[in-house]
C-alpha cells in the first residue's frame, strides 16, 4: 500500500487507574524525524515511543503528545519537614524575645516559609506504565497509518492517471516523429528544384543533409527511455515499499527526458505536447513529495 507523510491519529484508554491519551501528527520531511511532549514524570517513556512509531514510519515529521490524568488517588504526596518548621518557630519566638514584640506564630504561617512543606511523587512502576501507554500508542498508530494510507491511495491513483496521460504523450510523439527525415528530404528536394529550376540535383549532399537533420533531431532514445521509466514507475508503485525517495529520482529523469525532446523537434506540435506532458510531471512530483 502507498502511504501519504501527513496524517494524524489518537487514540484513549482508562488502565490502572489512569486515562491515557496518545495523539500522533506528521507533515512532510525528507527522513523520518520525531519531536514529542511527553510529561515531565514520564521523561523515561520518550525513547520507547520513538522506538514504536520508527517500526511503522519510514518518512515524515512525527509529533507525538502524550497525556495522563490520574482518576484515582493522588500519585503526588505532600509531607511537613518537622525539623524545619521548628527551627522557623525557634527563630521567630528568639526574634520576638529579642526586639519585644508579640509572638503570633501560625501554622499557615510557618507552611508560607520556603521547603516546610514538601511534595513528593509516588513510586511509579515504570514497566506496568509502559505497558498500558504502549498499548494506548499501539492504537493510536493503527489510526494514524489507516488515515496515511487512505491519503495514499487517493494519491495513488492520480499519479496513476497522470502516468498514463504522459504515455499517452510519448505515443503522440512517436507518431509525430515517425517519417520526419523522408519529410524533410522530400521538401529539400522540392525547394532545390524551385531554386535550381533546371539545374541538376547533388542526391548525395541532399541525403547528407537529411542524415544531419535526423541526427540532430532524432527522439527515439529519449521517448524509449521515458516509456523504461514509467514502467518502472509502476513497478514501484506496486512494491507495496516506501516509494517517495525511488520515486523523486525517477521523476527527475522523466523531466530530463521530456526537455531533451523539446529543444531537439522544433515542431510547433510537438512542442505542445512536450509543454502538456511537463505539467502532467511536475504535478506527479508535487504528489510524490508527500508520499512516504
């Protein structure tokens, strides 16, 4: 199957106590490129999920989110540090003696002075976490490959259509360019008549001429090449692999090929062809440039 590089995909679960939330999205890069925001306590989970969504991405900028809201009790814990909460009181009820003036020292007011109260998170088992995140992620990719390849097959067939269009172009050509070197002798001969009127005709120097002609203006390598190409187009197409750097490569050759015919046949209508067949290729390339 063909996949396009944009997508997008999500996917949510409740497991231990916890809904998790996994959203993917991805635009158009050159390789596979991945960026995540991840929670701070869940810094450990970063390198799995690259590892997850590498398995089943070969192209495209990936942004993972990832999101966790605790329906249970608390995973943070807050604690008093005793100790500290009396070295504030004594340096209070000292500084009160000291200057004479009333010792009204509160609870909340000692909760206000830095590190009195302390939080701390809760063991997490980190094997269990990623095992119910993955599966949650396991989901979301699933999503976001079935949007990328419902993208793909869309894409698929235009590049599809457009390819035959070009073939089509080619046979034109052939047609067009079958016979241009008798042409061209016969009309040389006709103007060496109304030019030499009764004056014999060098045969050998016209044939020579028209030889010149058909060197310089031959296109049976180039239209040859261009059909090669597109069968091997297809064939890529049908890999079933990742295609879009193979085929960025091929497109490139198909657009050589193409400005070859057009600056050797001067032909008014083969020139219009040519001009139609680059359009149908450069917009194959603006497909290609989003597929995987």
């Amino acid at each position: 199957m063909i996949y396009s590089m944009t997508g997008y995909g999500r996917a949510s679960a409740v497991m231990d106590g916890r809904e998790i939330t996994v959203e993917l999205r991805s635009v158009n890069a050159r390789y596979f490129e991945y960026t995540s925001r991840i929670p701070r306590s869940c810094a450990f989970l970063d390198s799995k999920l690259k590892a997850l969504l590498g398995s089943r991405i070969a192209r495209g900028k990936v942004e993972v989110s990832l999101t966790l809201q605790n329906l249970e009790a608390s995973e943070t814990a807050v604690a008093v540090d005793m100790d500290l909460a009396r070295g504030y009181q004594q340096a209070l009820r000292d500084m009160s003696e000291a200057l004479g003036v009333k010792n009204d020292v509160t609870a909340g007011l000692l909760a206000r002075f830095p590190d009195v109260l302390v939080t701390r998170q809760a063991e997490v088992n980190e094997d269990q976490l990623w095992s119910d995140v993955s599966a949650v992620a396991a989901q979301a990719v699933e999503n976001f490959v079935e949007m990328r390849g419902i993208e793909g097959e869309k894409m698929l067939a235009d590049i599809t259509g457009r390819l035959d269009t070009v073939e089509s172009c080619v046979g034109r050509i052939e047609t067009l360019t079958a016979g241009r070197v008798e042409k061209y002798t016969q009309r040389l001969y006709e103007r060496l008549k109304v030019i030499l009127e009764d004056r014999s005709i060098d045969d050998a120097r016209v044939l020579t001429e028209a030889a010149i002609f058909g060197d310089k203006t031959a296109v049976d390598e180039e239209t040859v090449r261009l059909r090669s190409h597109i069968a091997q187009y297809r064939e890529i197409l049908g890999s079933g692999q990742p295609v879009g750097r193979k085929l960025d490569f091929l497109t490139q050759e198909l657009n050589r090929e193409a400005n070859t015919i057009g600056s050797k046949c001067q032909d008014l209508d083969i020139t219009r062809i040519v001009v139609d067949m680059k359009a149908e290729i450069e917009k194959i390339r603006e497909q290609i440039q989003n597929l995987e």
